[in-house]
C-alpha cells in the first residue's frame, strides 16, 4: 500500500511538472505575443502624430483662395481615413493587448495553482 501511494505521489509530481513545463511554455508565448502587439499599439500612435502633423501642416499651407480649399479639403479627406483606419488598427490592437494580458492573468494563475500544488 505505502508503494503504491508512493507511485501515485510520483506519478502526480510528474504530471504536475509537465503541466508546469507546459504553462511556462504558453505563457512565454503569450509575452512575446504582447510585446509584439504592444509595438504595434506605439507605431500606430507614431503614425497618428504623423497624420496629425501632416494635416496641420496642410491647413496652414499658403495657396490662391480656391486652390487652398480645394486642396486642403482633398488632403483633409484622405487623412481623416487615414487617420480613422488607423484609429480603428489602434483599438484592435489595445483590444488583443487587452486579451492577451487576460491570458497572461489566467496563466500566472494556473502556473502558481501547479506550483503549489507540485509542492
């Protein structure tokens, strides 16, 4: 009987070391998936400084009356889609650091939860 519960404890402590092998894994590659996600987040805000410069910088430019209307509203249009496709690029990209920091929660808390119980 004692041997028998030995095998099962050893048997267990491996199972548990394997399943905490596996979430060190998974959670490894959920970081490197924020870190990737998180330097997209920063590009899009840099290219929304862009837009932002760029569409200042038409509005102040100096043209005949009806050529700086015409234009500006040309140039304004553009940025506003590419400014509002970037916007929305941005809110995808907060949205999967947000998912994947949910996952990295859930992951510290199943590594922990083995830990302890590997102990």
């Amino acid at each position: 009987s004692t041997l028998v519960e030995k095998r099962t404890a050893g048997e267990q402590a491996a199972a548990s070391k394997a399943r905490s092998d596996e979430l060190e894994v998974q959670l490894e590659s959920t970081l490197m998936e924020k870190r990737t996600t998180e330097e997209q987040a920063a590009a899009f805000k840099a290219r929304n400084n862009e837009l932002e410069v760029q569409l200042e910088s038409t509005l102040v430019e100096k043209r005949t009356a009806g050529e700086q209307a015409a234009a500006s509203k040309a140039r304004s249009d553009e940025l506003e889609v590419q400014l509002e496709s970037t916007l929305m690029e941005k809110r995808t990209t907060e949205e999967q650091a947000a998912a994947f920091k949910a996952r990295n929660n859930e992951l510290e808390v199943q590594l922990e939860s083995t830990l302890v119980e590997k102990r």
